[in-house]
C-alpha cells in the first residue's frame, strides 16, 4: 500500500456534552449470551459473550424481525479494559503499516475510527457491556456475505458503502433493520457495530445522558 492510498472518511464524534447517569460503581445484571436462545455464537476474537440482561432482551425480540432462514450471528459483547488495550495497540500497528504518512492527530482519529481509545475515561459500548459485534448467517451457521470481515479494518467497513455486493447492501439492510426496530443503534463506520445506552448511542441517536458507563468485571 502506497502513500497515495485513499484514507477512510473520518467521523469524529464529541462526547464532551453528554453526561452519564449510570452512577459509578453500579453492579449491572449481566448475562451470558445463549445458543439456546437461537444465537450462533463466534469465539474467532472472543470467548466472553456477556451481555448487561436489559441488552440482551433488546437481542431476543430482535430476532423476531429476521426474514426466514436468517440468524444472528454474535462475534463480541462485552470487552474488559485489557482487552480494549490491545486492540489499540494493534490498531495502531496495522494502520501505521496501511498509512505510514499518517501522524499525530490524524492518525489517531483514525485509529479512533475503528477502535474506542481506552485511555479517554470513556472507552468503548463493548467496555460498557452494552455494544455487540453482529453478522447475519443461516440456520447451519453459514455467514452470509456482509462485504467485508467483521472487525475488518477497510473502506468496505462503512456501512454503506457503495463497494459491495448488492447481496452484501441487502443483508446489511436486514441487520439494521431487525436491531434498530428494538431501539439499537449501528456505529456507521463499522456495519458489525450495534449498542444500546453508551456514550456512542447516545451521541447518535440526539440524547444529551448515555445509561451506561464502563464496568469492569
């Protein structure tokens, strides 16, 4: 990849006017998110599928929008401060490589793109244990194609972006519309990002107080 490469559009969201209620050192309820209850699950980046229980109650009634032969398939739920740290680290290392005249400011804003800085006091919807990295796949647990990997780091990211398939465009189109139908929101610069009630969710959707917070458990 060359200097003259095409860098993906940066949204810069400004957290600085939404307070938080969620009151520190709060003990969630916090579920396992569950096969049984129709999920397929995918352990390629994580084993720890825990969810705050309001979420996933937003999950379940989810599915009832899926046309037929379509299922959920979870990649990530909740995700502890070290694990945040990593993904930094490695967000860094790889968009470095991709875009090596990128510096400063404007390399961080697109690392920030892809993944929350943990070291800002208020991290990622995954810290909060109320964000999930999502994709659609059928009834054998087959993904179906979504233009790009999840957690992929590329243009084809975007939620709309108008490089894919027009299978790709239509799947994505059913995720956002079965989960937004509960009052999730997707994170636009990554098809696979959905919350409910952090920081990120709150700026999106106009509300001045996001539910909440980072936890650590």
């Amino acid at each position: 990849m060359t200097n003259t490469a095409v860098v993906p559009e940066v949204e810069l969201i400004d957290f600085s006017k939404i307070d938080l209620l969620e009151a520190t050192g709060a003990k969630p309820e916090v579920v396992k998110i569950s096969e049984d209850d129709g999920f397929f699950l995918n352990d390629r980046f994580s084993n720890d599928f825990r969810i705050r229980k309001s979420v996933y109650d937003m999950m379940k009634a989810a599915q009832k929008h899926l046309p037929e032969g379509f299922h959920f398939m979870i990649y990530e739920a909740y995700r502890p401060l070290a694990r945040q740290v990593e993904l930094w680290g490695m967000a860094e290392a790889y968009i470095k490589e991709k875009y090596p005249a990128l510096t400063g400011q404007k390399l961080h804003d697109l690392m920030e793109t892809f993944v929350a800085d943990p070291y800002n006091g208020i991290g990622s919807g995954h810290q909060a244990c109320c964000a999930i990295d999502i994709s659609l796949c059928d009834a054998d647990g087959k993904e179906y194609d979504m233009g790009s990997g999840c957690q992929e780091i590329c243009e084809e990211a975007n939620t709309l972006s108008p490089n894919i398939s027009d299978a790709a465009k239509r799947h994505r189109q059913i995720l956002v519309g079965a989960l937004e139908k509960e009052g999730f929101i997707n994170y636009g610069s990554e098809w696979w990002h959905y919350s409910y009630g952090d920081h990120q969710w709150a700026y999106l959707v106009g509300e001045t107080e996001a539910l909440f917070g980072p936890i650590d458990i």
